[in-house]
C-alpha cells in the first residue's frame, strides 16, 4: 500500500503502481466519488458530441419507436435471413 499526502492546495499525488496499472497519464480526467469513507478516483474518457451522428442517432430511434426495425434474433443466421428477406423485398419494391 503506498501513501499520499494532501498538499496545501488540497491535491494528491496518484502512486506510481496505481498509475501504471490504470494507465493514468498526465492530463488525464479521473472522477472522484466518495463511497462510505472511501474516496475512489476512476479514470474517465469525454467525448465531443458530433452533430452528424446526433441526427442519426434520433432518425433511429425514431424508426425503433415507430416499429420499423428487424429482429430481435436467436442466432446470426436467424439475422442473415431476415437481413437478405428484406432486401429482396425492398429490391422487388423499386422501380427499375
């Protein structure tokens, strides 16, 4: 077990073991959640909101809510065919 001091700014200084297992890096984010009496640093990850795949995103849960989805399936066989049925039948619907 290694020891930390809280310095006069109230910050601590992560052991180098703990660092290397989590893959902390300077710069990092960590979140701090206080559980009991115990204070966990969790490594964390933000990514920027991208509004291309925002739009997608509500085109297709728009589709979920409205019914216009396949499956679910018990196998990926079971996907693959109704996969290749509804292209055919999307295909037969075009006009050529």
């Amino acid at each position: 077990m290694a020891l930390t001091k809280v310095g006069p700014k109230y910050q601590v200084t992560i052991p180098k073991a703990a660092r290397e297992a989590l893959g902390i890096k300077a710069g990092d984010l960590v979140e701090a959640k206080v559980q009991g009496h115990v204070v966990l640093l969790c490594p964390k990850v933000v990514v920027d909101k991208d509004p291309e795949l925002e739009k997608q995103l509500e085109a297709s849960e728009a589709d979920v809510r409205a019914g216009r989805v396949l499956g679910p399936f018990d196998s990926a066989r079971d996907t693959l065919r109704a996969v290749n049925v509804f292209k055919r039948r999307t295909h037969a619907r075009r006009p050529h």
